[in-house]
C-alpha cells in the first residue's frame, strides 16, 4: 500500500519538474527562471528522500538534503550577483 503511495507521489512530483522544466526555459524574467531551478533543486531533494524511504537506506535522505542545501545556496549566489553585490 505504502508502496503504490510513494510511487504515486513520485509520478506527481516527476510532472510539476517537467512543468518547471518549461519555466526555466521559456521564463519571461531571470528571477523566474532562477526560481523554476531552485523549485526543480528541491523536489530532486524530495523524490531522493522518497527513494530511501522506499529502498529503507537513510544515505537517500542525507543526500536530498544536500541536494537541497546546495540547490537554496545557489539560489542565494546568484540573487546576491544579481543585485550587484558580488
């Protein structure tokens, strides 16, 4: 049952990436487009954390996090180069 569930919301998370996918490309601004890859940074988190719940190792989920972490200090880098302060 809690099989089927986490496929399911993989599949989910699988169509708003390709959604964001098409932001990052076709974004009207920059700030969108950065947005769109901090959003796709994060649920590659989410399904990594998923994939160790359902394999039942925890390393999936140390490394979505890192994912994560990586994806957000990215997102800063790059506001901050924007803004001119870098």
């Amino acid at each position: 049952m809690m099989t089927s569930d986490i496929i399911l919301v993989s599949i989910i998370l699988a169509v708003l990436a390709l959604i964001l996918l098409y932001r990052v490309i076709r974004g009207p601004h920059v700030i969108d487009r950065v947005m769109a890859a901090d959003c796709i940074d994060v649920i590659i988190g989410l399904v990594m954390v998923l994939f160790g719940c359902y394999e039942g190792r925890g390393i999936y989920v140390d490394l979505g996090l890192i994912v994560a972490l990586l994806g957000f200090i990215g997102t800063v880098l790059i506001s901050k180069y924007m803004e001119g302060k870098i």
